[in-house]
C-alpha cells in the first residue's frame, strides 16, 4: 500500500527543488537499493513489488502492487522496489590525494557515469560546481549503481575553491601537453567541463596544466569524447603511473 | 510536409525488422544529420523546421512543422530535423591493425560511445555479434555523434569469426593480467563483454589473453566499470605505448 500522501511526497522528489526541501531522494531497483542499504544511507520508506528485504526494520518496508509502483517511479519501465533515503550531509574532505573537479556536467548518466569511475579508481573527494547536474536526481541515482554511497561529493562554487587551493589544476583542452607523456602527481584537482562548451573561461584561467588525450584517428573529424570517457581515461593515466 | 506514408514509414524503422527490411535508418538533430550528410550515406529525406541545407538537393528537404516533427521523431524532445539515410553496404576490410569485438553490448547508449571510442583511437573495424543491440537504433545513431560513418562496423558470429582469426584475442576478466603492466601488440582482437554477463564461457574459450583493469578504490565494494568507460580505458591502454 502506497498512501495519497506518500505518492505526492515521492513524485515531488523527481525536482530537485523538493528534494532539497526534504532533503530526501528516491532509489530505484534491487541493485541500487541494496547498495545504499548496506551503506550508511538512512533508509524512510522501501516500497516492493517483489522482493524480501530481511535485514530492513518491518514498519519501513511496504508491499505494492505494479501498478502502484508505476504511480510512484520516475523509469519508463518500472523495476520491483523503490526506496527513499534521507540525504546525508556531505564527510568532512581533507585536500589530498586526487580530486575530480566537474564545470557543469550536466547529464545525469555522465555524472552517473563519473561516480562509478571516482569510487573505481579511490578518487575519494568529487567537487561540483553548483550548476552541475544534482547527484540527487534520480537518473545520476540509477548510474551509479550504488557508488554514490562510496564517493563524497560537494557542491560549491568551483572558481573560489580552484583559487583558494594550493593543489595544481589540471584540465584538457585541445592544445594541453599529450597526458601519455607528463608526469602525472599524487596529488592535483582536474577539472573536467561541460558537455557542450568545455570548461569555462573563467575556470581555464585557474587551470596551472593543460593536458590532451591524443586522437588516433586517421581523419581528423572526430570532434571530441564524451565527458564520461575522457575521464576514465584521465583518470587511469593518473592512477597507472 | 510529411505525408502518411512517410510518416509510417519514418515510424516503421524505429524497429529494427523494417530497419532491415527497408535497408534505411533515421537520424535526428543537427549536429548528426549535418556529419552523415558530410558522410557517403545516401540521404533519402531531409525533414527540418528550421535550417537551411544548402548542399542539399531540394527535392529531398521538407520542411515541416513541430507538430509534424513530434509525429515522426523517435526522441522524447525532438530536435529541429530527422533524416531517413539507406543503409551503406559494410565495406571490405582487412584483417590488420586493433580490431574490437563485442560479445552482445545490448545499451543503445554504450554501443553508441564505443563507435565513438572507436572514432576517436583509429580502430577501423567493430565486429559485433548478432544479439549485440543494431547499430542502426535511433539511439545509437544519436549517441555516435556522426562517428557511425567513420567505423566500419561488421554483424556476425563472434564464435566464428575468432576461431577463424590468427589473432591474439585480449578479453577483460576480474583475473586478468594487469593492463598497465602488459606489453600490448599492435595487432590483436579485443572482446568487450555484455553489461550484465561479461563474455559469455564459449567466447571465453576463445580469450588467448586475459588482461584486468586494476581497481583502486580503498573498499572492495565496487562491482564492475560501465563497458563502454572500460572500453575507453583499454582502448587508450593499447594505443599509447
């Protein structure tokens, strides 16, 4: 059973607007919820079609039906459980090791995406600047696959904290040093940019190390890799060495 | 104007058995439809509310309303144009250079990013196995950026086609040998897996070198990397030394 208020309180959190309010979000599918579960997520509600949950307290978990289920998800297509989780206040950050810096990634499976490569490669601290897409939505929820448990990500204004650290500022522009060829620190913030325009002017101006990914194709007409792959392959070019 | 028939068409090849049976495709949005234009694809129809094409003969550009867009496009927000293109015939290749193959990649998304990789790395050929998701999807054409003009990608029996092959063929397992740390040839074949399954056993069978992509997040929690960022990953690996 799934209550008239629980529904308006659910579909409110697609828009971040109501999830800051609340400071609640919604997880979708067995793998995910199990995920945040095992984590130190405070669980509200679990709502399921299908499964037993042993381990969760009796009064949180609500059995439905599908079509109770579809009155409440954000997928097109449904899975079995949904759950909503209490947002929890962002770890204490020290500035060492690598950061991930993001100038306003604004796809949900990009930054989805990036969790999974930041809780992959021990990238503990992943810096958004507050134009960002939210890590709450329910899209970043469901690309993580349970990683957004593992990563501490901050939003903040990514100017004043590029200036106010003394870490180097790596980011990729066409004409940076080859990244095959530097190298690379133990320690550094790298900034990767905006889907469509890169990263700004006013953060390139912080940047201390331009890098590049060479292109290897014959033709010169590939215009660029996804934000999600040139950081994968950022990030284990820093990481391998 | 768009007439009926083009519209049942147009709406037919969202399915990949008219796909097949019409031997035509479609494209959406500027940014593609501009690269397959600049491409040796035929192009059928050019449907557009707003652009001009001015190295388009003008029999094959209609010029339609939003409305009319909406009826015809396969996007939850239609773009500004859609394109129907035939089918080009896979072209000859040859057995040389870093060949990729996928072993049933069933995401849209993913298999788009891969050709894109693909692109961006100079690998030529793509051999996909017959349940790997059709290159031809609304999605996967979307998601390659144009690059789908650029990569000769090849349908047929995986199984087949690596026993055939006096290849190395590289696959990624858990128990692989650590990427970083291989020499790596500058011919071979790579196996990338399905999302779910990895490389099913009787691909597996055919795997002459087991590599890894080693993990370095402190928690031994997470599960596995996207295949299209461990594409990227493994792709770089091979071109850089």
């Amino acid at each position: 059973m799934v209550s008239k208020n629980q529904i308006k309180l659910i579909t409110s959190l697609q828009q971040k607007k109501y999830r800051k309010q609340e400071q609640l979000f919604i997880a979708e599918g067995i793998k995910v919820v199990q995920e945040l579960l095992f984590s130190n997520f405070e669980l509200l509600y679990l709502f399921t079609t299908k499964q037993d949950f042993l381990d969760v307290s009796k009064d949180k978990v609500h059995a439905i039906t599908d079509s109770e289920l579809k009155k409440i998800s954000a997928l097109a297509n449904p899975n079995t459980c949904l759950a909503v989780f209490k947002m929890p206040n962002p770890k204490e950050w020290n500035e060492n090791g690598l950061i991930l810096a993001l100038d306003d990634v604004r796809d949900p499976g990009n930054l989805g995406t990036i969790i999974r490569l930041c809780d992959w490669f021990g990238i503990e601290t992943l810096f958004c600047s507050e134009e960002s897409v939210d890590i709450y939505n329910p899209k970043v929820v469901q690309a993580t696959m349970g990683s957004i448990s593992r990563v501490n990500i901050v939003y903040g204004d990514l100017e004043l904290f590029l200036k106010e650290s003394s870490l180097p500022v790596f980011g990729t522009f066409m004409d940076g040093n080859n990244i095959y060829q530097e190298k690379l620190p133990k320690e550094g913030i790298i900034v990767m940019g905006n889907e469509a325009n890169g990263i700004s002017p006013s953060v390139e101006k912080l940047v201390s190390q331009r890098i590049a990914i060479p292109r290897f194709g014959n033709l010169q007409l590939t215009e660029s890799l996804n934000v999600a792959t040139a950081t994968a392959i950022i990030l284990s070019e820093f990481k391998r060495s």
